[in-house]
C-alpha cells in the first residue's frame, strides 16, 4: 500500500479524495441507474463546471501563498459584460474579445496585486472591496441587461472537438487525445522507474507499476470511449480541453519551476522565505494578478455557455472555488496544496451536485448537503492532525498496510505534501 500511495501521489489527503471521487461516481451510477456515466452527463459535467475548475487552478495558488480571493466571481461577470459589449458594439472579430478579456484580467489583477503586495492590504480585505467594486461595475457597464454573444464566441463555452479524417463511428481527435494520454502514462512510469533506479532509490514492484498503468489507462480509454461516442456533433469539450491544457501548465509550474516553489515557500513561512532570497511581494502580486486573468477566462467561457452576459453572473463563484481547493488538500495557513488536489476536489463537488440533480434533489438540500461535506473533510483532519492521529486517509488506509513499520529518517516532502517540518522545509529548499 505504502508502494501505491507513493505512485498514485504523495500527498494522502489527494489519494482519499481519489477514492471519494470513485465512490461518489459508483453509488450515484447505481442509485440513478445508469445515468451517471453517459456520454451526454459527462459532457454536460465538464461544460457546467469547467469555468470552476479554472478559478480552482488559480485559488489553489492564491491559498498556497497564504491568501484568499473573494472577488473572482466579480471579476468573472465584469469581464464577460465588457467582452460582450465590446464584441457587439465594436465588431470586433471574436478572438480579439478574447485578448480584451484577458487584458483587462491583468489589469485588474495589477490593481489587486499591487495593494495586497505593495500596500499590505491583507487580500481578504481587498478582494472584498473587489467583489463589491467589480459586481457593481458589471451592472453599471451592461446596465443590468444581458448581452448576447456570436455563435463563433460561444464555440469556447460549449463547442466540441471537430470531426476529421476517416469516419470510424467514434470522434478521432478525441480518440487521439485518449491514445495519447495513455501513451504518456506507461512513458512517465518507465522514466520514473529509470530514475529511480539511477540514484539507488527503492524502486517499486512491478507489480505495482503495472496495476497502476492499467487502472489508470482503463479509466482514461473508458472516459475517451463516453467522449467519443456521444450523439452526432459531439466529443470532447473544448472547455475540457482548455482545462486540460491549464491543469498540465500550471502543474509544470508549481511543481518544477523555481517560481512555483517560491509561492510554497511564502505561503509556508514568509520571513524565513526572504531572508533566504524569495522576493515576497512579486511573488504576492503575481499570484494575485494570474487569479484575476483566470477569473477573466472563466468569466469568458461561461458567458459562452450561457450565449449571453448577464447581471447576475458570477455570483457564489468563488465559494465553489474556494471549497474545491480545500478539499483538495490545501491548507487554511498556506504552504500546502496542489493544482491536481485542487481539480480532484473540484470534481468532487461537481460530481456531488450532478448526482444529486440527477436524483431529483432540490436546490436547497443541495446546498446543505456541499456544506456538510466541506466542513466535515477540512475539520475532520484538522481535528486528527492535531490529536496526532491519522488523518481521514489514514484511517481507509492504515488497514491495507499490514503492520506498522519501524520510523524511517524524516524526508524532505515535495511541493504541498503535508508533514512535520513541510514549511520549513520547502522554505530552505527555496
């Protein structure tokens, strides 16, 4: 067991999250029969909560260095009224709304990042201004109205992965996304054996390796199986794919780039991160401005969703946000969380919200029911970590490992692994 929790990721609050997810998809498969797992509610699944998924991303970054941004759902409406606006009233080409979106993301994001960076504003204290400034600048600038947005600009809120080559009967490019990932498994698990073996590290069995590439690859070709074979005009979801895309950019970056592990190390002891030769303000502000430039893009793919800005979009975002980054793993104090653990907690309570809709359960319920579950997974391993007791993993899988082994030397944990001494650490480190 030891030997799976390090192949299928160091941080054991993600591998449980891993298992709630399965387990949520499996009971509501079988209380809904069947629906669950369709080509159409997988599509649906990522088109309604893709946008969340991407304010996830850059929250996770955001609550690592030590902060919090109540305003990206603000943010979110304010860019998607003014792209809209401007698409409509300008003529501007679709694309070129795009980068106006964008743009005006970093700009609000330079406005925030300077008074939390520069000033000293405490984040939850700006961004709450923001929330009010930007959700009121929405209904000023759209005058409370909606506005509606080109068929071309919705294709980045709803549209799918086209139709090329061959006809098979399955969506090609979706199969070739599939056959891809599954390429790029087995070679991550070869080179990982390989380096391993070359620096005389203990190599897991083989045994291990294989089932991981297995379960791993018969869940990606049973998900691209779902994508591919949707009803006609369907596939992969191009805001599944720009997801995708961030997910693999930002992972690079908070885990291999000396850039992301400053914002570890500012999250897990600011002084100490400085005194070692972090710049803590550029890091504050960067983070700050890149949440603002997501939030612009989250803004964006909703309001091609929806085909049209409205006044009240936006609203309860950053909750969503905020919620799937805790129970992805991420710390109340900083220092700890991952952009992985951050969609797996996402998917989590989207996979939670589409099950109970599919039941029939009412908004309200709904509600209570994420609430619950928020609180009882942040609080239930606060309450083990500081009782000294295994945290909420530990418990579903302490069993599974046999007898407890001798202590073993204290090793230095990777980027938003949780331990003794983590902060320190990973500050040195930086």
């Amino acid at each position: 067991m030891d030997s799976l929790k390090k192949l299928f990721g160091g941080n054991t609050r993600q591998f449980g999250m891993i298992f709630a997810l399965i387990a949520l998809v499996i009971f509501f498969q079988w209380r809904t029969g069947g629906k669950t797992l369709t080509s159409a509610n997988m599509m649906n699944l990522f088109n309604g909560n893709s946008y969340i998924l991407i304010l996830a991303i850059g929250m996770v970054l955001v609550i690592i260095a030590g902060h919090i941004d109540l305003s990206v759902g603000s943010i979110a409406a304010f860019a998607g009224i003014v792209v809209a606006i401007v698409i409509r009233d300008w003529g501007i080409p679709w694309y070129l709304g795009v980068l106006v979106g964008l743009a005006l993301g970093a700009l609000i994001g330079i406005w925030q990042g300077f008074w939390v960076a520069y000033v000293g504003i405490p984040a939850f204290i700006v961004t709450l201004a923001g929330m009010l400034l930007f959700r009121g600048a929405n209904q000023f600038v759209g005058k409370s109205n909606t506005v509606p947005v080109p068929p071309e600009f919705q294709y980045i809120g709803s549209g799918y992965l086209p139709e090329v080559g061959p006809v098979t009967g399955f969506n090609n490019l979706t199969l070739l996304i599939g056959f891809v990932l599954v390429g790029f498994v087995v070679y991550n698990e070869l080179k990982t054996r390989r380096r391993l073996e070359r620096v005389g590290a203990e190599v897991p069995p083989l045994g291990v390796s294989v089932l991981k590439v297995v379960l791993v690859s018969a869940a990606i070709l049973y998900a691209t199986y779902l994508f591919a074979t949707g009803r006609p005009g369907t596939s992969f979801p191009i805001p599944g794919l720009i997801l995708g895309v961030l997910v693999i950019v930002y992972g690079f970056i908070s885990n291999k780039t000396i850039a992301g592990r400053h914002v570890y190390a500012v999250g897990g002891n600011r002084h100490a991160a400085e005194l070692s030769g972090v710049k803590s303000r550029r890091i504050n502000f960067l983070v700050m401005m890149n949440m603002s430039i997501l939030a612009s893009l989250a803004g964006m793919i909703f309001v091609g969703r929806s085909t049209a800005s409205g006044p009240f979009d936006g609203v309860g975002w950053e909750l969503d946000a905020i919620a799937a980054v805790f129970i992805g793993g991420a710390a109340v104090t900083g220092g700890v969380g991952t952009v992985v653990g951050a969609i797996i907690g996402g998917l989590v309570m989207a996979v939670l919200n589409n099950g109970l809709q599919l039941l029939g359960i009412g908004a309200d319920m709904t509600q209570i029911i994420k609430g619950l579950v928020l609180l009882i997974a942040v609080a239930f391993d606060v309450y083990n970590k500081s009782q000294g007791k295994p945290s909420i993993t530990g418990l579903l899988t302490r069993n599974f490992g046999g007898r407890p082994k001798p202590e073993q030397p204290a090793k230095t944990p990777e980027p938003g692994e949780q331990g003794v001494g983590t902060k320190e650490v990973i500050t040195h480190n930086s």
